[in-house]
C-alpha cells in the first residue's frame, strides 16, 4: 500500500515581554506583546495564503493567541497539546542566563558546554522534553497522514525535538539551532517514520 507524507509546519509563538531581556519563560504564564500580537497576525495571513488543513497548539497562552488568528483565518478550532508545552528552566524561570551565571558560574559554564547532561537546577530533563514533543509531532502526523499541520509551539522545545527527530544529538541544540525566531515556520515532511527537514526559520510577513 502505498503510504503519503505528513507536512509539519512548525512556529514558535509571538514575542513576548519578557523577550527584549531574553528572559526564559518556559512554564510560566508570560503574554505576548504588541509585535507579538503582530506576528501572530501575519502568520495568520500566511496560513490563509498557504492552505493548512489543521492547527495544534500548546496548552500555554502565549502559542494560542499566535494560533488564533490563523485559526480565524482558516476556521479551524485548534487542537491543544499538553506535550507541546515549553520545558520547565527551574529555578532560572523569569531569569536570564546572565543573572543565573552571576549566581552559579561553575553550574553556568557547565550548561553552556552540555545542556542536556547539566540543566538548570529543578528543570526539566531535556531528554524527558524531547520524548514528549517529538511523540507528540509523530502522532499528530499520523493522524493527519496526506494534509499539512501548523503546529504552533516553543523555542527551546522544538530545537530539541528537531535534533531528536533529525537524529542529531541532542546536547547540540543550542548550537545547531541557536534560535528559532518568532511566527517563522519550519517545514518538516514526516514519511513512513522518517523525517526530512525542508526549511527553516522562514519568515511569514
């Protein structure tokens, strides 16, 4: 039987306002901004001109209020996914790694060299993180076998699963993947399991 792809597109949320200190947000509750706003707005209008056939969100606000104008767009209701949520940066939540390397420069340096096998204090584990996100991208492929998905979701989060979907390690994430920028849209085809990046980083507006 001949099997059909999945197309993947994947869209970090709006700005926020804790972006302009490069704050981390992770769990918290953090709103967008008036940019924003505005990017949620013009991936809205980019959905509507490159036809998406479903949306999946995280649970947090901030992915969607950047959903809901494609979702209004497109007249589709989201589906919300517990697993898309950003990881938990523990005791660096609301903080920046500056503030926490002025704090603990020995735990600091260590993160920067291998995030994964040192973490912040009481965050998630990467590893846990990047299970359940790309578990989550492989089920919303299966059940949408033929179509293309926006999925509206994390910085850190999708820099993790992109590694462990590409089968890049993930301790490289922060270097591979130094940012994924607001509302831009990263395309994955997901294929009898396998998966192949086709862009990156592509701007809506």
């Amino acid at each position: 039987m001949r099997t059909t792809s999945t197309t993947l597109l994947l869209a970090r949320h709006g700005q926020t306002v804790w972006h302009a200190e490069n704050r981390y947000a992770g769990v918290s509750d953090v709103p967008l901004t008036d940019e924003g706003r505005a990017q949620a707005q013009a991936l809205g209008r980019w959905a509507a001109a490159h036809p998406v056939d479903a949306i999946w969100t995280s649970t947090v606000s901030r992915a969607v209020a950047t959903a809901d104008p494609a979702c209004r767009a497109l007249g589709l209701s989201p589906h919300r996914e517990p697993a898309l949520r950003e990881c938990d940066f523990g005791v660096v939540e609301g903080r920046t790694l500056a503030e926490f390397e002025a704090e603990n420069p020995e735990r600091a340096k260590a993160f920067r060299a291998d995030p994964v096998s040192y973490p912040f204090p009481e965050a998630e584990d990467p590893r846990t993180a990047a299970a359940r996100g790309s578990g989550a991208l492989r089920r919303i492929a299966a059940a949408h076998r033929g179509e293309r998905v926006l999925v509206v979701a994390h910085n850190t989060l999708l820099r993790l699963v992109l590694c462990s979907l590409l089968s890049i390690p993930l301790s490289e994430y922060r270097r591979v993947f130094p940012q994924l920028r607001n509302a831009a849209v990263t395309e994955l085809r997901i294929q009898d399991g396998s998966v192949a990046l086709l862009s990156l980083n592509v701007p809506c507006a």
